[in-house]
C-alpha cells in the first residue's frame, strides 16, 4: 500500500485531528451509511399490515425488499465514479434530498406498484451515503488512519441491526407502517443538514475526473483491472454473500427449528450484533500490531471456522441451539474485523479512483449476497444445514480471496 505524507488530512495539523470535530464527521458519514439498513430492517414486522393495506399478497410486499436492494446496487455503481467527477458533496447531499422525497413517496404510495417503484429510487438515493462515505473517508485521511476510522464506522454501523428492529417495532406499536417511511423521509433531510453543515469537500476540483459520467465510469473498469483492487472486492463480495445468507435463514432457525419466540430470536441476533461491533472496535486496536492483509486472512479463517463447524455438527451428530448461537456468533464476531479490514486495503489501494473503488467494493458486495440469499430457502429451512453451507462456501471463497489479496501485496 501507498503511504500519504503526514500533510494530508487527518495527519496530526489536520483540523480532523480534533476529537469534536473527527466525532461529528464521523457520527454523520455513519449515518449516510447506515440509513440504507435502516430502511430496510425497519419496516419488514410491518409486511403484513403492508400488504393488506395495499390489496397485495406476501410476494408482492416482499418485491419492496427486492426493489430497494436493486436500487442500492446500481446507485452504488453509478454515484461512487461520479462523485470522482463532481465531487462528494453535490452527490450525498442530492442523494440524501432524494433519499427523503422518494421515502415520503413511499410513506404516501397508494398502490403497491407505486410503493416498489419508489423503493427503487429509495435505494439508488440511499447507495449515495454507503458508497461516497468511504470515499470521504479514503480522501480526509491517510493510511495509517484508515483502519482506526473504518473499525469506528464499521463499529457505529454494527448497531443498525440491533436498533432498527427495535426502533420500527416500537413504532409500530404506536402508528400504521406509513409512519416508518415518514421517519426515513425525516432522517434523509437530517443526513443532508449534517452533510452541509459538517462535511467538506474532500475532493477537490484538480483531483477529479473529466469528461462527464462516461469516463467516470471507465474508471470502475480501469480499477477493477487491477488485481490489487480486485482480490479485495472479491473477498467482500464473498463475505457479502455469507452475511446475506445468515440473514435470510437465522429467523427460520431460531423461530421455526428451535420455537423461539420473536423476542428472543431478536435477543441472539442483537447478541450476534454485538459481537460484530466488538470485532469492529478491536479492529483498530489490532493494526498496531498486524497488517490489515494479516487480519483479513485471520478473520476470514476464524468466519469460516465457525461455518464449517456449524455444518459438521449439522451433517453428523446435529447441533443444539447454543451451538449453533455459539457457531454463528464466532463467524458474526469474525466479521467484526473482516469488513473493515478488506475496505481499507482496498481504498487504500484505489486511492486514484476512491469511489469506483468503493462502487466496486459495495457493487459486489450486494450483488452476490442479493444472488446467496434465495439459495438458502432453496435447500430447505428444516435445519441449520443450508445456511451453513452457503456461509461456509462463500467464506471459504473469501477466504482464499485473503489470501490472494496478501499475495498482491506490494505490486
């Protein structure tokens, strides 16, 4: 990896330096980042309400997931190059207005065609935040930085799975699921305030790409043609899938194979959770000692190590609930250090186009975890075994993915 003089942003006469300062940067790229989530983890205990409410059955509400998921990905793909040409606040502050209009369309939708097609838009607004955020970051600070500052973000994101649940069902509780789109349109305009008010231009106007989208775009193919970019977006993508996959079977294992109630499958995952920011927050501390290429090998052996042996236990003796908990944690926890490991090396190493880089990073990210997702219901939601597998498979990828980005270390 390349290493910034000590003159950049975020060396010790950068105003970023300042612990006041660096938290209101940091708490509002964390929440660019996570409202994208959040829209999502919020409103799915209210599908049902949606659907009867709209005059459609379950597929047709669940299509709301799917449309913002394909909303995110494009944006991604789109916003990060163009933030290259235009710069990154145009890009997250009309993303973050749009963010806002297209979730109070949804909050107002009177069809659930309507409904889908602004989720779309919702999702294209919302990738702006995930995608330009680490962009953001990649140009304020240098590299001996990035790991401290991804493992805070990484660590402040992890918190989005255990509150929003809560959040949206106690909302719920109290008004119509219209209300949760209402809050979404709220934070949009919050996000875009703190963005005017706290972020600067990170990307000066020498520093950018000419000649429109087009050649911003280019860019995504130049950056992905370097194989020092590419092992560490095939790693995340894999780790993407694997994180996708638990997702869409631990509701089914923990409520259906082992009759937890709501409550408490909520506990384990918001546990799961915590274990994740844990691993976030010790990512920091860890880079003093380890490169972030040895703590993404490391971690990605101990996510797969969990996987595999939640799949043993399942295929010979069969697993209990604590150890399938246990199982999971171990690989949720090693997830903890992987995301912010395998997104440093690579901004770091795409510091000519930070936000190609990053579309790719969160691209691949999305595209192969939307592909993982249905294949666990696929093979059956009677045991733990698919999920298992489909984690242990993409980490397994993953991890030899570690590898390779390790081996490109330095060329």
């Amino acid at each position: 990896m390349t290493t910034r003089s000590a003159a950049v942003p975020g060396a010790a006469s950068s105003p970023y330096a300042i612990a006041p300062k660096r938290l209101r940067l940091l708490l509002v790229l964390a929440g660019l980042s996570g409202v994208s989530p959040l829209a999502t983890d919020m409103y799915v205990a209210a599908l049902p309400d949606l659907a009867r409410s709209l005059g459609t059955d379950a597929s047709g509400a669940q299509l709301s997931l799917t449309s913002f998921l394909v909303g995110i990905i494009a944006g991604q793909l789109a916003l990060g190059p163009l933030s290259d040409a235009v710069g990154r606040r145009p890009v997250l502050i009309g993303g973050s207005v749009l963010f806002a209009g297209f979730s109070l369309v949804c909050a107002l939708a009177p069809t659930v065609a309507v409904l889908n097609s602004a989720r779309v838009g919702q999702g294209v607004a919302g990738a702006a935040g995930i995608v330009v955020s680490r962009a953001v970051v990649t140009d304020l600070f240098d590299d001996r930085e990035l790991p401290t500052v991804f493992s805070r973000l990484g660590a402040i994101g992890a918190m989005a799975p255990v509150l929003a649940p809560l959040a949206g069902g106690a909302l719920l509780l109290l008004v119509p699921w219209r209300y949760v789109f209402a809050v979404l349109a709220l934070m949009g305009v919050l996000l875009a305030a703190g963005v005017w008010r706290w972020i600067p231009e990170s990307h000066p106007p020498d520093a950018r790409l000419t000649g429109g989208l087009a050649p911003s775009l280019r860019a995504i193919g130049r950056t992905a043609g370097q194989p020092i970019v590419l092992a560490p977006v095939v790693a995340l993508a894999c780790g993407g899938a694997a994180v996708f996959a638990y997702i869409a079977g631990t509701t089914f294992v923990f409520q259906d194979i082992y009759h937890l109630s709501p409550a408490l499958s909520s506990l384990v995952y918001g546990v799961n959770a915590l274990g994740n920011m844990s691993g976030s927050l010790a990512y920091g501390h860890l880079t003093r000692h380890r490169s972030p290429e040895d703590l993404l090998i490391i971690s990605g052996a101990l996510a797969t190590a969990g996987a595999v042996a939640l799949l043993l236990l399942q295929t010979t003796t069969g697993s209990n609930m604590p150890l399938t908990w246990l199982c999971l944690l171990i690989t949720i926890s090693a997830f903890g250090l992987f995301f912010p490991a395998v997104i440093t090396i690579a901004q770091s190493r795409g510091r000519a186009a930070p936000g190609a880089t990053s579309a790719l990073l969160g691209g691949g990210q999305f595209l192969l975890g939307a592909a993982a997702s249905p294949v666990v219901g696929l093979f059956g939601t009677q045991s733990p075994a698919p999920m298992a597998a489909v984690m242990a498979v993409a980490l397994t990828l993953g991890t030899l993915a570690a590898i390779a980005t390790k081996r490109t270390y330095g060329h």
